[in-house]
C-alpha cells in the first residue's frame, strides 16, 4: 500500500470528523457562481488534463482551481486541509476517476451538487492484454463499460485505462460532456459554453486529423516507454505499446519484463526508449543504454512544467507526435 495515499486519506477523514472543512453555502447556488470566484463559476478541477477542459470551455464565466500544482506527479498527491476546503466551497467539481485516489475519496465526501467525473464521459477501457496495446500487465483489470456521462456516474471500472485525454477523439468526447454540464451548473451562461466547446473539439479533430496522417507510414509501429499511458492513443493510430511499468508510473518492472523488452527492441527495430517529465527516467536510460538505443521525451501530460515541451495540451501533444515519428521512423 502506498504510504502517502493513506496518510492523505486519513488526514482529509480526520479533518472532515473534527469539522475543520465546512460546506459553503454557495455550493448549492450553480447559477451565480460564488465564493472566491468574485461572481464567476468557482470550479475546482483534479490536475492538468481536467483543468485544461475547463478554462478552455468556461473561458471568462469560471474561476479554476487545480488540486495537482506543476511539477507534482498527479498519482501521489496528498492534499492539504486547504485544498480540501477549496474543493467543498466549489460549485462544479471536474475529475478523472481512478488516476488519484486520494482525490476520488475527497471528492466522495465533499457534497458539492455538480460534480463531474470525466470518466463517465467516454467509454474506458482495459489495456493489458489487448493485441496493439502493452502486453507487460496481463490480468489486470477488466474492461470498462460505456457511460452516458451524467454527473455523478460511477466512473472507470476499476483496471479501466485512465488516460482517455491522450486520444485527442476521447478526449473530445469528454470536452463535449463538460461543455454540457457547465451549460448546466451555469445555464446563464450556457451559449458561451457551447461555442467554446464547439471550438475545442474543432482543434481537437485538426490534432487527430495530424497524428493520423503523420503515423500512417513509418518503419515500426512500436514503441517502449516508462509506463502505460499510451493505450488509448496506440489504440486509435494503430501502434504497440510496450510500457517498462505498468498504468501506475510507481510499479517496478521485473527483470523478466526487463529482458522481455530487450527482446522486443531488438524484434521491432525500435529505436528509442521514451521517458517523461514527472516519473524517474533511470529505468529508461539503463534498458536505453543496455539496448543501445535512443532515448526522447514522450509526455504522457499529467501536469505542465518549465520543462514540458510545450506550454498547454496542444503544443505538448505535437511535440509528442514529432518525437513518435522520429523514433518509430514515420515517412
């Protein structure tokens, strides 16, 4: 068990009995807006994925706070008493079930009337064993049901692939499902919601539109990286991905499932083992230099830092595409 997730849990628990974290009164009121919003709608999002959805689409009507800072891994946060006063003054709750668990219990005892969870807003799924996708984590999970994205739905299937918005046509079905919930928890606002997602989803479908023609050709359509974020998206461009961890970046790979991708870089012609921004790259660089291959960046975008290449959703997700056709030798 993770140390830190149960000391976060149980402090946010003993916080919630010794009544230090109050209910707002304006969690109630979704129209107005209220609290430290200054009249605009106070919305209180996960970490990075969420929290671009929703000042994307809330534009100038919501004040948006992210429980996940730059630089923090999304996966061991624990919050703070302050945070967890934030989240239970907030009027619209935006989260993705199943990538922090400490949040998913927060957010389960925080009362507030809109909450929604991104997760009932696509259909999930389970990506350990399915040809195309990484075959290091058989057995684990089942697959996720589809949802019709009602706010309080239930959420991933545990085991489901959390990581929906790195397929830029899930994650637009999601940025569809918060626009309609804003229009909602904000119906004065409602038309200005609908056009912003309107003009998210357009560039959403221009960023699909780019990884489609920039993969379709290319050497290998495999790649290693340090852990499983990549399902959906090799899922939907037709690659294989072979994570060195498992979906949690905090899972120690085997040396079975060391030699295993030895022997998988050497069969596929891959080139290059990718690392990312937030998790420790020293597994990567020693099967890198074990191997004799490259090694680049591959942003699975929970969070955006001075060391991101790119400063929002989009220019990171390019970014991630010219690293991909570099390695995996796209024509």
């Amino acid at each position: 068990m993770n140390v830190r997730r149960l000391i976060s849990t149980t402090a946010l628990a003993g916080a919630t009995a010794l009544g230090l974290v109050t209910l707002s009164a304006c969690s109630g009121t979704s129209s107005a807006g209220g609290g430290k919003g200054g009249g605009k709608l106070d919305v209180v999002v996960s970490f990075y994925p969420m929290q671009y959805l929703a000042e994307q689409i809330g534009g100038d009507h919501v004040e948006v706070t992210t429980l996940t800072k730059p630089g923090v891994e999304p996966h061991d946060l624990e919050l703070k008493l302050r945070q967890a006063s934030d989240l239970r003054q907030a009027d619209y709750v935006l989260y993705l079930k199943g990538v922090q668990p400490a949040v998913d219990e927060a957010i389960a005892q925080s009362g507030v009337e809109h909450i929604v969870d991104a997760a009932t807003l696509t259909t999930m799924e389970n990506h350990g064993t399915e040809v195309g996708h990484d075959h290091g984590h058989e057995g684990e999970g089942h697959e996720g049901e589809e949802h019709e994205g009602e706010e309080h739905g239930a959420g991933a299937d545990a085991g489901a692939d959390p990581h929906v918005w790195l397929d830029p046509v899930k994650y637009a079905e999601v940025a569809q499902g918060v626009g309609d919930s804003l229009a909602k928890a904000d119906p004065a606002h409602a038309a200005d919601y609908r056009k912003n997602t309107g003009t998210l989803v357009g560039k959403l479908k221009a960023l699909d539109a780019k990884f489609d023609a920039g993969l379709k050709n290319s050497t290998t359509r495999t790649f290693i990286t340090t852990h499983s974020a990549f399902g959906y998206l090799a899922e939907r461009y037709g690659l294989d991905q072979h994570g060195i961890a498992g979906i949690d970046p905090e899972s120690e790979p085997s040396p079975a499932r060391i030699k295993e991708l030895q022997s998988v870089a050497k069969q596929e012609k891959v080139s290059t083992v990718f690392f990312e921004t937030l998790a420790t790259d020293r597994t990567a660089r020693t099967l890198a230099k074990d191997t004799g291959l490259r090694t680049d960046v591959l942003d699975p975008l929970e969070g955006i830092t001075d060391r991101s290449k790119g400063d929002d959703y989009l220019s990171v997700m390019e970014s991630n595409l010219a690293a991909l056709q570099k390695a995996l030798g796209a024509k």
